[in-house]
C-alpha cells in the first residue's frame, strides 16, 4: 500500500513538472523578458537606415513650381511681413532653378495683392497715386468720357506697378535666379478714402495717406509673367 502511494505522488509531482514546462492552465503567462546588453541594442538601432545630409537646404513647401502648368504658387506667413521672408523664399526659388534650368522663363503666378495680403504693395501704390496728379486727372476725364471708372483703375494699377516696381519684394525673391517678375494683369480692384469708415479707410488713415481723394487699394488678384533678365520696365 505505501509503494502504490508513493507511485501516485511521483505521477502527479511528474504531471505537474509537465504542466509547467509546457504551458498548461498558465499559457497565458508572459514569456521572460530577456536582458539586452548595450552592445546588441546599438546593433538593434544600426539596423535602421539613416538619414543622409546632402548639405543642400530643405526645401520650402510654401514656394512650389507645377512645371506641366508653368505656374509658380508662394504662400506667405501671415504672422511675418512679406519683407522679413524675402530671404527664406529666394532660397527656395533658387533651388527650383537649378533643378529646373531653362524651364522657368516665360512662367506665371498668381498672388493676391490687397492691403490684407500685400500691405507693403498697396501702401507704396497708394502714397504713390497721393502725390500723382495723373491719378486725380486721369480718373475724372475718363469719368467725363463716360468710360468706366474700374478699366482706369486696373490700367493705373497695372501701369504704375511695373513702372515703379512697387513690388521689390518679388523682384528680390527671383532676382538670385537671373529672373524677374512683370504684372501682366488684375481683377478685382478697389480703390478708398482715408479715414473712411471701414477697414480700407482706417488703414490708409493710419498710415497717414491723403488727401481724402480716393486712393487705389490694390486687387484681390494679379497675373504676373515670370521671365528672364533682361525684362521689361515699361508699361504693358
């Protein structure tokens, strides 16, 4: 009786190391965590490919070129005036250049140029018209020949942007890449008086525009042609 007692327990105490070296009822039991030494960690991470620096500047997605449509497209960063990112955007339109030689002549862009987009623009087109008596004259004979009074204003805007290069902060973005911008065209232009009431109006007053003749306010949209040096200076 005692040898068939010790027989049972040796069974279970073999069943239960079973149990244990196979899974059993504990499967679910979480497999031991096993030490990584330093070494083996670093070779872990030298697996994973790196980065390379090929010295060149990351480029600026705010500054793109479609080369099937030939049409440049630059976002400003409206927390900054345009003037303080002229140098971030020359760079990026250098570097489209040299990885596009020859193709950029004779492309377009279209930039919105009002005073909330473009305030450096519209400020020097208003001061300029302020102290410009072909402004004023020019604006009341058409008016007196019955010709609408927004085909002057486009035709001013247009003229006189060119011919003064109101916009120097365009010219210096492309300039570094041997190109230079010419507004081709406009549409939606506005024209206010300072101290008005609204925004147009109190923004000119604040810049101490007068007198409270009208003053052109830029447009909601421009067409510029982008070619090489030498450019144009005349008016279209």
């Amino acid at each position: 009786m005692l040898k068939m007692r010790n027989a049972a327990v040796f069974c279970l105490l073999a069943l239960a190391a079973c149990t244990w070296e196979t899974g059993g009822e504990s499967a679910d039991r979480p497999a031991p965590v096993v030490p990584t030494t330093p070494t083996q960690a670093a070779a872990k991470r030298s697996d994973k490919p790196e980065a390379v620096d090929t010295g060149e500047p990351k480029r600026d997605p705010s500054v793109r070129f479609d080369a099937s449509k030939r049409f440049w497209r630059i976002d400003w960063d409206r927390s900054r005036s345009i003037s303080e990112q002229v140098e971030e955007k020359a760079e990026a339109v250098s570097k489209i250049s040299r990885e596009r030689p020859g193709e950029l002549a004779g492309s377009r862009m279209y930039l919105s140029l009002d005073y909330l987009s473009y305030p450096e623009f519209v400020e020097r087109l208003a001061r300029h018209a302020s102290a410009d008596p072909v402004w004023i004259a020019e604006g009341r004979d058409r008016k007196e020949r019955g010709e609408p009074r927004i085909r002057a204003l486009h035709e001013y805007t247009v003229g006189v942007s060119n011919g003064e290069r109101l916009f120097s902060e365009l010219d210096a973005i492309f300039a570094g890449s041997g190109l230079v911008p010419t507004l081709k065209s406009v549409e939606k232009c506005s024209t206010a008086r300072p101290g008005a009431k609204g925004g147009m109006g109190e923004w000119l007053k604040g810049r101490g525009l007068g007198p409270k003749a009208p003053l052109p306010m830029g447009c909601l949209m421009g067409t510029f042609e982008i070619s090489t040096f030498p450019a144009r200076r005349d008016r279209p």
